[in-house]
C-alpha cells in the first residue's frame, strides 16, 4: 500500500478516440471472439467514439510516462517514436520534482511535454485532485466530473472505466445488472456529477466482484477531474 503523497496534479492523457480504437484493436488481436459483445459504454465497432453517448474522460486514459533509454530492449512497454521526446522529458520533470511518476505539478510543464508530441496529437491535458485533500482547483479550468480513482501511484485504475467502457475482464460473464442504474447516471464524459454519487458507485461496484478479484486490491479515491478552459 502507497502512503500517497501527492494528492493533485496535471497528466497527459489518451483522448477517448485513440483509446476506443486501441481497446477495439486489443480485443480483435487477442480475443476477436469477444468484439462488440460489452455492455454499458464498452466500444463497438460499429459506433464511432465521437458518437457515443457517454465519452470518458477520467483518469484510466494510459497517462504519458517517463523513459529513460538505459531501459531500451528490457522488455519494458518503451514509447513510440512519436512520444520519446516527451516521455523524456517527463523523467526530467521527476527528477528535478517537478512531476511525480505521470502527474505534473505546473501547467507551464505540462503544456511544454504536449508541444514535444509529434501530431496528430492525440492526448490531452487534465487536472485532478484526491477529494479528501484540500488542493485548491487551477484558475481556468473546469470539472468534468468525479470517480473512484487509484490516482497515485499514477496507475490509474478507475472502477468506472474497467467496468463500463475499457473492460479486459471481458469473458462469457458481462454482464452486472446491478450496476446499470449507475451507467445511466454518468455524465456525457462517462464520469459521476457529484462525489456522493461516485462514493455510492463504488460500494456497489466493490460488492459485483468476485471474492477474488484484483481490483478489490486497489486503494480508490474518489477524484474530481478537471479540463482546462
């Protein structure tokens, strides 16, 4: 268990496009079986992202990571060619604390790390904060909406996207009943108005589980998700 210090920053996230075709990519490579058979907001081939309903934009979008080339050719996840500048760059941020492992703490670097992305810049910028701290919000920034988030360690676990929009749990079992009433009271950016209505998601969430499962490991926040203007 991490004794989570750092409670608000900026990361550099996927945009849901690029991770609807990602995950859509994923599933046809490794279980084609399973394309376009998830509930809730799960991509579909068939639907555009921009057309979904329900586009999330919380914190389980893959964040920007940092690199540091002593690890090429370990075996490690190593960025493309397109994002190297940046992941980069982000190890320098850490290293001079200025950002902890994905989240940035000035606007000014997080904006410099997008300019070093070769285009089509498919990622965006987002802050977020842990609700039981007290951070207060940037100026010039707006909520989209809050969830129960790992947040730090900056894994980004989130119990609403693993379950209703990015599930590689997918197999014969998908469907949870129980949780439709929540799919329905999420935002466009498939994230909760209000942190009561997240706090209540996750208890539910937490007792769809099996007695096993790994995400009954993580240590959720609830997490308020912010855009710039």
């Amino acid at each position: 268990m991490y004794d989570h210090p750092v409670t608000s920053g900026f990361l550099i996230e996927k945009t849901f496009g690029r991770m609807c075709r990602e995950y859509l990519a994923a599933i046809e490579r490794r279980s084609p079986h399973l394309l376009n058979r998830g509930v809730f907001s799960i991509p579909h081939t068939d639907v555009p992202p921009e057309q979904m309903p329900k586009q999330y934009r919380g914190l389980m979008r893959e964040p920007i990571e940092g690199w540091m080339e002593i690890f090429r050719g370990t075996g490690l996840v190593e960025p493309t060619e397109q994002e190297l500048e940046a992941s980069l760059f982000l190890t320098e941020l850490d290293e001079a604390n200025k950002a902890d492992s994905k989240v940035i703490f000035l606007l000014e670097d997080a904006q410099q790390l997008m300019q070093m992305i070769a285009p089509p810049i498919e990622r965006e910028i987002v802050w977020a904060r842990c609700m039981e701290a007290s951070d207060p919000p940037p100026p010039g920034t707006t909520v989209l909406g809050y969830e129960p988030s790992s947040f730090y360690p900056a894994e980004c676990h989130s119990a609403v996207a693993e379950c209703m929009f990015f599930a590689w749990w997918l197999c014969d079992n998908v469907d949870r009943p129980g949780l439709t009433g929540y799919h329905d009271e999420l935002n466009r950016w498939g994230l909760f108005d209000t942190p009561t209505e997240a706090e209540q998601y996750l208890e539910a969430y937490r007792d769809s589980l099996e007695p096993g499962a790994e995400e009954r490991e993580y240590n959720y926040h609830i997490v308020e998700v912010r855009m710039l203007a």
